[in-house]
C-alpha cells in the first residue's frame, strides 16, 4: 500500500520506509481548497515559503514571516486527512542557532497541528537538524539551491556543477547523519542526484534535480499554469488553468458590461410564491 493510500495520516517514518519505493508524491498548497485536492493524491502536502512569492507578490522568499507561515500552516492542514503537511521554516526564524530553530519549529508545529518541518542548508545546519530531531522534530532538509540564500548563491542557479559537487553530496551525507528524514534535492544536476540518491538512506525529493531521486516536489501553481509569464526548465505544465482563468474572467467582464449577466435565474423573486390552498 502507498502511502497516499493509507488510512492514517502519513507520518516522518512512512516517508522514510518509501526509500527506493514508489516515487513520492510532494506538491505545495498554501490553503484549504488546494490542500483537499493535493491530500487526495500526494503524500506530502508542503507549505513552502515560495508562498511569498505565488500568493502575496513578493520579490523573494525572504519577507515571508512566521505569522505567515502559520496562518496557511493552519489552513492546510484543515485541508488534509492523509498527506502529511510539512512547513518551511522562513527565512530568518533558525539560522541563529538550534535554541533559536526549536522555539519557532514548536510554534509551527503547536499552532498548526503539522508533524514536521522543512529547513534550507546542509553541513552549517547539520547541528540544529540534530538538535531538532533530539527533540521532537522531525526535519525535512533542503539542500542544492536554497533560495533563502539566493542573495549569497548569486542567483537561483543550478548547485552542484563542477568544484561544487562534492560539497552538495557533503551537505546530503551531513543533513542525513543529523537525522533529517528526508532531503529536497533543488537545481542539482541529474548525474549528483542520482549519486547522492544512491548513497543515503533517506528518501531525496528532487525539484529541478533530474529523474534518479526518491520523490518529485514542484510548486502546485507553476505545475498547474496559473502563472502565464513564468516557465522555469523543470516545470512541467499539467494544466493551463491560467489561461482558463483568464478567458473566464474575460467573459464576466464582457456579460456584466453588456448586462447579460445576471440572468433572471441568478435573482431572487420579491414575494414568495403562493401555497397551493389545501383541498
Ligand atoms: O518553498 C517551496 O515551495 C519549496 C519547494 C519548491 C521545495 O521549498
């Protein structure tokens, strides 16, 4: 049975048993609706913090908050029966150390009923992974392009070409050895996926990182089309709902300013209709 298939919630162990299985499912929801449609196929369901960017128009990931990521934590996971909901910590709430990493992955988890969460950097946070899982945490890791530290890395760039190959599988060995459950491969080449897929024990979830990885993660919005200007390599389209919002949008418009909306059938009647009289 996979995991997406079971009657309880899936949990950290659930995904580290999928090692080598059935390809894990992961999309991002940031809201109830999508997270009842994601939680029907997936077994993850991520509030990533790109959320600052989809779904308030923010120019990174780096303005998104704590509040911000509880307030659609919580609204996910009201949305979810089997997926497990996984929350990114933001920018800014661990990377002062492992005190400072625990008191805001306990909020996130207490505020919004997740079972874990999700943190960017490989052997600089391999000590607040261990500390996190020490304690109740379980941690999903993220490592290749880290887009919190798009503003050191000098873009969003694929990591891991050439001289800085053997430094992402050094990430991956030390975020495992510190007892992430599970590890985004982002922006890696195919070929040091595939290796770095090879030498752990837990499961990697690619985005942009090729073929060879344990699961696939993208971001519900670009996968379904609703951005029409944005077409990253790795994405692929499964829907143009974009586009269908847009034509539907259009013909609103056009049936408001024409008053052909509404119809008769969308008003309500000022009397009720007569009762047939008793016989
Ligand atoms: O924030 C996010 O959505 C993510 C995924 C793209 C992996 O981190």
């Amino acid at each position: 049975m996979s995991a997406s298939t079971a009657l309880r919630p899936v949990l950290p162990a659930d995904i580290l048993a999928r090692k080598g299985g059935t390809p894990l499912v992961v999309l991002t929801a940031y809201t109830t609706p999508m997270a009842r449609i994601v939680d029907r196929h997936c077994d993850i369901a991520l509030v990533g913090d790109s959320l600052g960017m989809v779904l308030h128009g923010l120019p990174s990931t780096l303005g998104v908050t704590l509040d911000m990521m509880i307030l659609h934590g919580r609204s996910v996971v009201r949305g979810c029966q089997k997926a497990m909901v996984v929350i990114d910590m933001p920018f800014g709430s661990y990377e002062e150390g492992p005190a400072q990493a625990y008191r805001n992955a306990a909020r996130l988890m207490a505020e919004t009923g997740a079972p874990a969460v999700k943190l960017e950097g490989g052997q600089h946070m391999a000590e607040t992974i261990a500390f996190l899982t020490a304690r109740g945490v379980p941690v999903m890791a993220h490592i290749g392009l880290t887009p919190q530290a798009v503003n050191t890395l000098g873009g969003y760039k694929v990591v891991g070409r050439d001289g800085e190959a053997e430094k992402v599988m050094a990430d991956a060995r030390a975020v495992e050895a510190a007892g992430a459950f599970s590890v985004v491969l982002e922006k890696v080449p195919q070929g040091l996926s595939g290796r770095i897929t090879k030498a752990l024990s837990i499961p990697t979830i690619g985005i942009g990182a090729g073929v060879d990885c344990d699961g696939q993660v993208l971001v519900v919005d670009d996968m379904l089309g609703l951005f029409t200007d944005f077409r990253p390599k790795f994405v692929k389209r499964f829907g143009e709902l974009g586009l269908a919002a847009d034509e539907a949008i259009s013909a609103y418009a056009a049936e408001v300013r024409a008053r052909s909306f509404p119809a008769p059938e969308h008003a309500f009647a000022d009397v009720l209709p007569a009762k047939e009289p008793k016989t």
